[in-house]
C-alpha cells in the first residue's frame, strides 16, 4: 500500500493537475460563522456554506478555517487525493511525510497541544490506520481535539466474513473506544457537514480525537453547498 513509488509520486504532486480545484478560487465567498457561547460547549463551533468544490477541496478548506496549519502522515492508495489537495495549498495546510503512522499521530497530538487547537493525522487504510491506534488512545484519554483521517475502498462492512478485501478493516469497531465520534463517510450527501461536525466534536466540551474514515471514491466527486 505505501511504497516508495507512492511517497515519490507524493512528493512530485506540483506537476499532478486536477480541475476540479481550479474551483477553489470561487469558493473566497465561504460563509464561515464562529459561534462563541459562555461555556467550553459553545467554543470554537464553525459552520459552513460552500460553493461547489471537490470533497477533498472540502475536507482542506474546512480544517484550514479551523486553523490548522499542518498534516502528519503517511501516504498510500485511498488517502493520496486529500494529500494533493493539501499539498496545491501547503500555504494554508501542509502536509508532513513522517518515519511511521504511530509518530505521525503522535506529531499531531504534540501540534493539538502546542497550538491550542485541532490536530490532524492521516493514513492510508488496514495497517496504516491500525498505527494510528495508540496516538488515537493517547489523545483520547489526555482529551486532546485531534483529527485522524484514513479512507477505505470497499463499503461492505455488516458482511458476516471476516476478510472482505485487501487490507479492508471496519475502522469503526477497532476506533469506537478511544474516539468522541467515528464517521464513516460513503455518499456525498452532507459531506462537509460532516467534517464541520467532526471538527466541532474534537474541540469541544471534553475534547478529544474523531475519526473520519472516507470513501476513497468520494475524493473527486463535487458537491454543492
């Protein structure tokens, strides 16, 4: 799944062009609106409106204007798409290639303590998301607002067999106990919704880690607001 055509492929993305983000330019006109209430419940609450965009134009939009500044990482198949979106706006978000999934989790729960706000950690799906558990545990029992994306290919989880595709694993039975909150994103209705919630979820009352495992077919699909 990650392989040194993959982190090469990764790291040339500036010559990898996508229309679909050309539509980012029209989406200036976001209607962010930060609702602050007297308690911690009320904190850092965003919601969106948003022009047409691809999902993983919505994905970096919605974490930038949640001010994260930085990614942690690993690349692979199914998460390759976000990492290219982040990478044509590294200004805004950009993403950071570790030695391992545990460090990068690990660098995202030191970022959500030096900031004060959201970290971000990504990998791709089976053993990519499964390093990812410990730092997942870590933020879950410190209450540190942390945002662990992976992605997954195959749908067909309330199957009775227990390999259903390569590397295929229902992230929401192995997540559910050390995270405020698991989306399992498969249609595009009510995606970036979703991501706004995730990212309110995290940071609010008790904080603590959500995770999004997303559709990698999703990625490029466009979705109006």
């Amino acid at each position: 799944e990650v392989g040194a055509d993959r982190i090469s492929e990764f790291v040339d993305v500036t010559a990898a062009s996508d229309p679909t983000e050309e539509t980012y330019q029209a989406t200036k006109a976001l209607d962010f609106n930060l609702h602050v209430g007297s308690e911690s419940a009320q904190d850092n609450k965003i919601s969106v409106s948003i022009a047409a965009m691809s999902a993983k134009g919505i994905g970096v939009d919605v974490l930038a204007k949640n001010g994260v500044t930085d990614a942690f990482g690993i690349p692979g198949g199914v998460i390759l798409d976000l990492l290219y979106a982040m990478e044509k706006r590294k200004n805004e978000l950009c993403p950071h290639l570790n030695y391992n999934e545990q460090a990068a989790g690990f660098a995202a729960v030191g970022y959500a303590q030096l900031k004060g706000n959201i970290g971000v950690a990504y990998a791709t799906r089976g053993p990519g998301f499964t390093n990812l558990l410990t730092a997942m545990a870590e933020a879950y029992q410190e209450s540190i607002p942390v945002i662990f994306i992976t992605a997954h290919s195959n749908c067909d989880y309330d199957s009775k067999l227990r390999v259903i595709a390569d590397q295929e694993l229902d992230t929401r039975k192995l997540a559910g106990a050390i995270s405020k909150q698991v989306y399992m994103i498969d249609k595009v209705d009510n995606f970036y919704e979703i991501v706004v919630n995730a990212c309110n979820e995290a940071n609010s009352n008790r904080k603590g880690p959500v995770l999004l495992d997303i559709a990698s077919f999703l990625w490029k699909r466009e979705i109006n607001g």
